[in-house]
C-alpha cells in the first residue's frame, strides 16, 4: 500500500508541473465549477475610517478561482470576464459548488475520520486524471495537504511528510499551510518507529518539514528536548515568516501549567495578530493547554469559539468537546 501511494505522489508532482501554466480567464470559466471564496476582513488600518470601531464582517464572492498562489488569489466574480484580485492571506475558504464525485467522495470519507480509506481515495482523486480533468493546481495542492492529515492520523508517518516535502517545493498560501499535519493536541496515536521516522527527517531542506516533524517529536521522551530547541529555532528565523510565526505558535506547547497561568494573554495576543487562515489550530492548542493549566473559564471562552466562531475549518476543531448549554 504505501509504495503504491508514494509512486502516486510522484504523480501528483508531474501533475504540479503539467498544470502550472495559467490558462486564459475564459478558458477557465468554460472548465472548471464555480466557487465560493470567503475573504477575512481588511485590515483595520484600511477599513474606512466610520467603521474602524465595528468588527469588520467576513467577505463572500462567489465565482470561478483562476489562480491561487502564495501571493494572491483571482477570482472572476459571478458576471464578470476579468479577474478580481484579492491578497491571499486575506482568504479563509473556497468551496466548490460542484466537486468532481471521486473528489466529493474522498472528502466524505476525511469528514468521517476514516483516515485510512481517505488517503488512497484523495490520492486517487489527483493522480487519476489526464491534464485535461485534473484539478487546477490550488485544488491539488488542497487535497494533497488533506492527503498529508490522513497519512499522519492513519499512521504513514513517511507518506504524510514526504507529501509536505513536495507541497513545500512551491511557496503556499496561508489557507494550504495552516493544513500542515501539525500536531497542535498531542492526541494522534503515535509509535516509537514513527517517532524515528520524523526524528530521520529533521534535518530536512524544506522549513515545512522541520516544523511538522519537530511538532510530533515533542511527545517523544528520547527527542523532546531537541524538538524543543528546532522550534525556537524556526521561530527566530527570517527566511519564511509563516513558518516561523507557527513555530512560534508550538513553542508555547511545551511550556508548563505555571507558565501558561502566567503567560497565557500574551499567547492569546498573538494568535489574534496571525492572519485568519491560521489561527484555528494554535486556538485548539490554546484551549487544551489552558484546560490543563486549570484556567477552566479561559478554556471555556475559547471552547465557545471554536464551536460557533472558529474562523476556519480544520480537523482538529472537531476533538474539541461541545460545551454545555447554561443551566
């Protein structure tokens, strides 16, 4: 099984090169489903000065994605024939209207944590297509990452972060690095010859791989120390600041209860100054660590959040257990 699957991850970046050139607009209303994208608000030193005191309301379009990249996202609205542009940091969501079956089915399986069968059938969902019907590259890149979540959570601890070496080839937008299979819970079952594996890849060229590796390593007694110390590491460096700012993020993981008791606004702070698209996985974190510090009314406020304001989806958020009505 793995050997197959990690034959299909060489498909998956031929396919990559294959649909790396950008067709035209028109071509590409023609081909692919429409799409839903929400944007986060602007920033607040951009929103019009009569609204700066107002939580600025999250922003829809609805339209077909031409590109999405590191640095923005085009979108032709609904209507339109010339793309709209908007920052791709700002975006926290796109949907398809209409997913292909093979695509639909896959994500069904991800949905209901049958991590095992989803990723063949997400590999499957790339990989099995001529260039004419693959996904375009963003959705590639989306199912991959979701690919990467489910041979982590089924226990292919190389598969998941061989597919993060290859996803990390190309700069990503916030939307595909927030899911990286970081481990933000410590609650995904992991063996002593897993642990090995991502000890074996710590030393890895691509920044992603580091991250993800030293994020499962700190549960492990024999490399918590060292995880410890490449976090701190990633988090001073300047090269990739994505990548820093989530390091930084898991650094706060293996603090102890007294320290997150003393500390924990400052941690709140800064997951507030991330953009959106990456801040549902440090809340978990967030909410456990206080919940196990004994800050049970923090834990409580973010509990609440995560069930009815999270700003992304992510797999995570579906661990945290719902909270009680008052009463």
């Amino acid at each position: 099984m793995s050997g197959n699957i990690l034959n299909r991850i060489n498909c998956i970046v031929a396919a990559f090169v294959v649909c790396s050139v950008v067709l035209p607009a028109s071509a590409l209303v023609a081909q692919s489903s429409p799409h839903r994208v929400r944007l986060a608000p602007l920033a607040s030193s951009t929103a019009p000065a009569d609204s700066a005191w107002y939580p600025q309301p999250l922003v829809s379009h609805t339209g077909t994605v031409v590109q999405f990249d590191a640095d923005q996202i085009s979108i032709v609205l609904a209507g339109q024939s010339v793309p709209t542009r908007f920052a791709a940091s700002r975006v926290i969501e796109i949907e398809s209207v209409r997913p292909a079956p093979d695509q639909r089915a896959a994500l069904a399986l991800f949905e209901q944590a049958e991590f095992g069968a989803a990723l063949p059938a997400l590999i499957r969902a790339i990989s099995e297509h001529d260039a004419a019907t693959r996904p375009p590259v963003w959705r590639q890149q989306w199912l991959s990452m979701l690919a990467c979540q489910a041979a982590w959570r089924s226990g292919r601890a190389e598969i998941a972060l061989e597919l993060v070496d290859q996803l990390d080839a190309r700069p990503l937008p916030p939307l595909m690095l927030s899911m990286l299979p970081i481990d933000w819970t410590g609650s995904v079952a992991m063996s002593d010859q897993e642990f090995e594996i991502a000890a074996g890849r710590a030393g890895s060229k691509s920044l992603a791989v580091k991250l993800v590796a030293a994020s499962w390593l700190l549960r492990s007694p024999k490399y918590h120390d060292a995880a410890q110390s490449a976090l701190t590491r990633l988090a001073a460096q300047s090269q990739r600041q994505t990548i820093a700012k989530l390091a930084g993020q898991l650094v706060w993981r293996s603090k102890t209860p007294p320290e997150i008791v003393a500390d924990w606004q400052r941690w709140e702070q800064q997951i507030n100054a991330l953009p959106m698209a990456l801040q549902t996985g440090p809340m978990v974190a967030l909410f456990y660590s206080t919940r196990q510090a004994g800050l049970s009314d923090v834990a409580k406020r973010w509990q609440m959040t995560l069930e009815h304001a999270a700003p992304t989806w992510h797999p995570d958020r579906g661990q945290v257990p719902h909270s009680q009505p008052a009463g």
